[in-house]
C-alpha cells in the first residue's frame, strides 16, 4: 500500500509551533491517520472542501476552533498551508 505525504509550508510550520500543545497533539495524530488512509477519515474529523477564494482546498477540523487548510496533489501528497484558529479570511491561496 502507497502511503500518503503530508508537507507543510513554512507558515503553517511556525503557526503549528505557537499553537496549543493540544492543538500540536492532534495535528500530530491526523498526520499519522493521513499518512496511511488518505485525507477522507472518518470519526469525527470533518474534512470539507473550501469554497470562495479557498476553492479546491480543504481544512480538517482539530477542535472546535481550530483547522488545518490543506490542498490534495496527484502525487498523493497533501500539502498544509495554514493551521488557523477558524480564521479564513487572513489565508490567500498560493
């Protein structure tokens, strides 16, 4: 089985950094589920695709407040460009 890649921009790695460890936590765990079942978990982690500006990116919910926006490239590689405290608007597409 080919597993899957997960990347994080340079943004996303300094605003995981300054997160809540409980936020790093279960960034940490989403990685590991990714990593071997692809982007589509179940179980409560609501992943939905972005509309607007965010079109053809995703975020997957860490708790209550908290997302991870990432895209899904052909190369089973999921790239995470921002981890937000439910902040869409200060994110722009790259």
């Amino acid at each position: 089985m080919k597993t899957w890649l997960v990347l994080l921009v340079s943004e996303a790695e300094e605003e995981l950094g300054e997160a809540p460890l409980s936020i790093q936590r279960k960034f940490d765990q989403w990685v590991l589920l990714v990593q071997g079942y692809g982007p589509w978990l179940k179980g409560g982690w609501r992943t939905e695709a972005l509309r607007g500006v965010l079109k053809g990116f995703y975020s997957v919910r860490l708790n209550q407040k908290w997302r991870a926006i990432f895209e899904i490239r052909p190369e089973r590689n999921i790239v995470v460009i921002r981890i937000v405290a439910h902040d869409y608007k200060s994110v722009r597409r790259r």
